[in-house]
C-alpha cells in the first residue's frame, strides 16, 4: 500500500520555514548555475548570429582570427574573379576586402580602458550583413578619416558617440553614424575605410576577403580548389563557421567555471537538504510508527520521503531558474579569448538549460534525502510508537 502524495504536500507546507530556507539554499545553487550557462549560450549565440550562412571568410592559412590574418592585394585579387563571386547590379563583384585591428580605447566615465576591434571595410561590406542596420547618421565616405560606431561602443566608450571624435592609429577619426547589429558581435565593433586605416597603421595586407556566394552548394569545390592553389595560402570557411569556432574557448571556459562553482555551492545545498529530511524523520518518529502499524511498508515510507526530498530540490529548482530568467534583461561585456577584444552580450535562457537545471535540482534532492528515507523506512514500530 503507498502512502498517498498529498501527504507529503502537507509535510512540507507544514514545515514551511524550513522548506523555505532548504529550498533557497537549492534555488542560489541553480540560480548560479543557470547564470553561467546562459552566459556562454549568449556568447555562442551572439558570436554564431554575427556570420552569415551564405557568406565565405578567407583568411591566411593557419590563422585563427582575423586579426592574425594577412591576405596581400595579389591573393584578394584572385579571390575576386572567382566564378563564384556574384556581381553586383553596379556592375562590382558582391566582396569586401576588410581590414582588423584590435585597439584600447578609453571607456565613458572611467579610468579603464576596453579592447576594441576597429574594421576597415569596403563598400560592399555593409549590403553583406543585413543584420546591421544604421541607427544615426551615415556611413563613412571611402578615403575619409570617418568612422561608424557600434551602439554597444557609442554608449560605453569616450568619444564613440555621433559628432565625437576617436584617435587611434596616430589620426583623428570623426563619428559620422552609429549602427545597430543586433544580438551579433558587430555591435561592439568600429568601421572605417579600410585603405585610410591601414595606411595609417602602416600595413599592407587585408585581414580578410569577406563574400557571398552565387550558389553556397558549391561550397566545398570552391575551397579545395583555393586552399589547393599553389598561388595561395589561404583557409576558406563559411561565415557561421568562422564565429562558431571563436565562442568555443570562451564558451567552454564559463562552463568549466559555472561547473566548478556549482559543484561548491551543490554540497552545501544538498547537506542543507540531508539536514532538513533528517530533522523531519526525528520529529515524525511516531507518526512513521503509526502508518507501519496500519499496513505502510517499508518501501512506501522510503518512496514517501523520498518524494518529499526530490520535491522540495524541484521547487528550488524552479525558483533558482525564474530568478535566472530575469538576466536576460541584462548586457554586459567580456573579452573574447580569441581576439582580446571587448565584447557586448547577452544572457541567454534556452529550454535546454531550462531542462539541466531542473534536472540538477532534482538530483540534488534526491542526494540529499536518501539516506535520511532509508533511515526512516528502517524504523521498528514498537520503538516508534514507544517514543511517540
């Protein structure tokens, strides 16, 4: 015979103190691992949404970023007459050849400084993100000392704003626009010319050669054949590609330290919950005798308190994952491991973490009232009823 579940619903409405305090104690170690979960699934999202699918990046073979990467007007200009290069109606082929630096930058109403990367692009760089969209002003005039700002840079960094003026690469660059890139790396960006900023930090490579193709099945052909032309030592990948790969350090970074975190916080929380369970079997002793005496067996005691425990870690559990939901509302900014560059991003709540961390609530219940139901499953009815 199993004891019924509303038992247990008012055993712990009874003790609300208690259940309260316990599943707080689960809430915060959900809350904190929710948090940094959701921090590098906003990394991963807001770097992967920067690419385009249809889009290929072309860097130096064996770089991993843009900024450690040199393409010289010779290679662009083979990229260029790609078949697969469309044509635009001006009569240009649909390619940006861009420039990256990364620069520290003095932020607004601090001493610090900020990591920022300063793009240089070409007049098609723009049509080929149609993510970004100009919010003020206008976009920088090829050959001019101007520069659009990203809205993440406008607000926290000095001088980003329209009419302002930035100095870097011993120059001054006058604000003429802020654009928005929406929940994609862009926004924490600078854009300029890319032959007046290369001139003025003294180089003579592209970064990158940026375009998208006629026909993106024709993807692979197109990178065996550049990456095994003798003429070329260059790495070909699709935008998306490219992004991805730079969230998976940082990304795997938080996730090692949200887990470390967790682990710490999870014992004190479950020996909370042990100490919880074991004071509700010492004050119930005789009310245990009494349902063995009416026919309760041992498994229907254990599986009672049992539920009780893994009951109490869901409730934290949904708590701990409301409260996380809220940081969504929040923008904060990191460095991205692979560029050391500022980055703007977001939390990000997927039913995917939603999911692991009821999970690890439960689980976490569940360790902590298993011994404390095994003990009270054990009881002898005569000494239960004797102490009662």
């Amino acid at each position: 015979m199993a004891v019924p579940l509303s038992y247990s619903f008012r055993n712990l409405f009874t003790r609300r103190l208690t259940t309260i305090l316990t599943a707080s104690g689960m809430a915060l170690v959900v809350f904190v691992f929710a948090a940094m979960l959701m921090l590098a699934e906003g990394l991963k999202k807001t770097l992967v949404e920067t690419g385009s699918k249809d889009n290929v990046v072309v860097i130096r073979k064996g770089s991993q970023t843009e900024v450690q990467s040199g393409v010289d007007r010779q290679q662009a200009s083979v990229v260029e007459v790609l078949p697969e290069v469309p044509i635009g109606e001006d009569g240009q082929p649909v390619l940006a050849r861009e420039f990256v630096v990364v620069m520290n930058l003095p932020k607004r109403n601090s001493d610090k400084e900020g990591l920022i990367t300063i793009r240089g692009i070409g007049p098609q760089s723009l049509g080929l993100r149609p993510q970004v969209k100009l919010l003020e002003g206008r976009m920088p005039k090829p050959g001019s000392s101007e520069i659009a700002t990203g809205r993440s840079v406008a607000v926290r960094f000095t001088g980003g704003g329209i009419g302002e003026t930035l100095r870097f690469g011993m120059r001054d660059w006058r604000v003429v626009g802020i654009f928005d890139a929406g929940n994609t790396g862009f926004g924490s960006e600078i854009w300029g010319d890319a032959d007046q900023l290369m001139q003025s930090f003294r180089r003579s490579a592209y970064s990158s050669i940026l375009f998208k193709m006629q026909d993106p099945s024709r993807f692979e052909e197109m990178k065996t054949r550049l990456e095994s032309d003798p003429r070329l030592t260059l790495d070909v990948k699709r935008e998306t590609r490219y992004y991805e790969e730079q969230s998976r350090m940082m990304a795997k970074f938080l996730r090692i330290l949200g887990m470390s975190l967790t682990i710490i916080f999870s014992l004190g929380a479950i020996i909370g919950a042990m100490i919880t369970m074991y004071a509700a079997v010492a004050t119930r002793t005789g009310e245990i005798g009494t349902l063995r005496a009416l026919g309760f067996q041992r498994g229907s005691i254990l599986t009672a308190f049992l539920f009780e425990s893994l009951l109490l870690g869901f409730i934290g559990g949904c708590f701990g994952l409301f409260f996380a939901s809220f940081l969504q509302l929040l923008t904060i900014s990191t460095m991205n491991f692979q560029t050391f560059s500022e980055l703007a991003l977001r939390f990000t709540l997927t039913s995917e973490i939603i999911y692991q961390g009821l999970i690890f609530s439960v689980v976490m219940g569940f360790v902590g009232g298993v011994l404390p139901a095994v003990r009270a499953s054990r009881m002898n009815i005569v000494e239960s009823l004797r102490a009662s």
